[in-house]
C-alpha cells in the first residue's frame, strides 16, 4: 500500500490507469544530466511498471549536455528528448508537455532534489481521476526540507505574497516538483503568458481559479548547493508576475461588477 492507502500499480494496473510522463529541463547540466537519468529511470521501473517517459528538454545548452542527452535517448527506450533554441523552464515544459501522449505529465528538476518516494503519491491522485493537479510542497506538515536560511526565508516570503495578494490556498508554488493530468495541461497551457521562473505560480493560479483540484504532497527535499538559480532577478520577475496577475484579477473583478 502507499501514503496515500493505495495499492501500488501492477502491469495491468498501470496498463487500466494510464502512462506518466516527467519532463526534466535542462540547461547546461552535464555534470549532472546522466547521473539523474539512470537514477529515474531505474526508480520509475520499479515503481510504474513501464507505463512512463522520460522527455529530457534541452534549453539550448552551450555545454555537453545535449550530447548526453541523445546517447541517454539512444540506450533507453524510456527516454526522449527536444531541444529549443531559447531558455527558459516555462517554455521547455510547454513544449514537452503540449507534445504528449501520456495520461498524465510532469517534470522535477534535474538535481532530483525531492526523494523520489513521493512520486507515486503525486501521481496517484491524477490517475485515480480525484485530482486534476498535484504538487510536491515543501512547506507542508510532515515535509522535511535540507537549505540554507536565506532560500528558506525568500521561499516563505513568496509564498506567504501569493496568498495575501492573490488569495490562493496551496503553500509551496515553486518546489519544482509537479504533475497534472494532460487533457488540465491542454486547457491550462494557452493561458499561461510566462516562459521561465513564474511559469510554475501562473499555472497553480489559472488551476485554483478554474476550480481544479490541487493535491499537495509533503515531500523530503534537500537543497542543491550548485542550484543554478539567481535569487534576486529570479524573484524580481516573480514579483513582476504576481503583479501583472494580480492587476488582470482586478481588471476582471471591474467587468464582472460592471456587467452585473
């Protein structure tokens, strides 16, 4: 049985629910890109009995890391992969996700900073048809979480904006640790504007604001020390989004009140 007092899938069981698709995006992740493959692979295997993808997204690496990705495509079966000409993690699952032919897609970032236990308790949920989409939280009770102060305190921070301003009810925006059922991700993805770091809050937002149910998994997670992520710009263009949502929010409160 799992976390969530659900049997695990067998073949046919995976067969009856569907496939699984995790996007990892990508840029310049040489170092790391092989590693992380084998390791998911070997743990999807075991866990989803061949009912799942692995698409590597390629974010027009300038390193070894698209050679790495072809070879890892080449030996698995299991593993596809695209390559854009632009960064961005926004646009990388965008295109992965829009291209997918499997119930339910997702992604993790390639570190696999979240242990990989919580994958089927975030996927379970979407193939049992009881949620729409599903996040890992490392913000949630029972999460245990390995960082640095200042990262804890700028994701606290964040979070606790999103719910002041924007009103939403999910608690971790940002762990990069997702899934949600594809046919959601066809509705959602037209009305999602950014192609980067905001990518991941716009789509909760669109979702919670379309009535989809969001099921949130605590997760154990441990910060990555070569994390290519910028704090500061990463979280001025969070800022900028969370306001462009926030004015189109009341913009459509005005012309709801105004044809009322």
């Amino acid at each position: 049985m799992t976390a969530l007092g659900l049997p695990r899938p067998t073949r046919l069981g995976a067969t009856l629910l569907g496939t699984v698709e995790f996007v990892i995006p990508v840029y310049n992740e040489e170092r790391d890109l092989d590693r992380s493959v084998r390791r998911l692979d070997d743990y999807l295997r075991a866990e989803l009995a061949g009912r799942y993808r692995i698409t590597i997204a390629d974010n027009a690496s300038t390193d070894g890391t698209w050679a790495i990705a072809q070879r890892l495509s080449e030996e698995f079966d299991s593993v596809d992969v695209i390559r854009l000409e632009e960064k961005g993690r926004g646009r990388a699952l965008r295109a992965a996700w829009s291209r997918s032919s499997a119930s339910v897609v997702g992604y993790m970032d390639v570190d696999l900073s979240t242990d990989l236990r919580a994958i089927w308790p975030l996927v379970a949920p979407l193939l049992s048809g009881h949620s729409e989409v599903a996040i890992g939280s490392r913000l949630a009770t029972g999460s245990r979480v390995v960082r640095g102060t200042k990262r804890e305190l700028v994701s606290r921070c964040y979070n606790l904006l999103l719910r002041l301003l924007l009103g939403v009810s999910f608690s971790d925006a940002q762990c990069g640790f997702k899934a949600l059922r594809t046919d959601v991700a066809a509705r959602l993805l037209p009305l999602v504007r950014d192609e980067e770091w905001f990518f991941d809050t716009e789509l909760l937002v669109l979702a919670e604001r379309a009535g989809l149910r969001i099921h949130e998994v605590p997760v154990d997670w441990i910060d990555d020390p070569d994390s290519r992520v910028e704090i500061v710009p990463t979280a001025l263009a969070d800022l900028r989004g969370v306001l462009r949502l926030l004015r189109s929010m009341l913009s459509d409160r005005i012309r709801r009140q105004r044809t009322a």
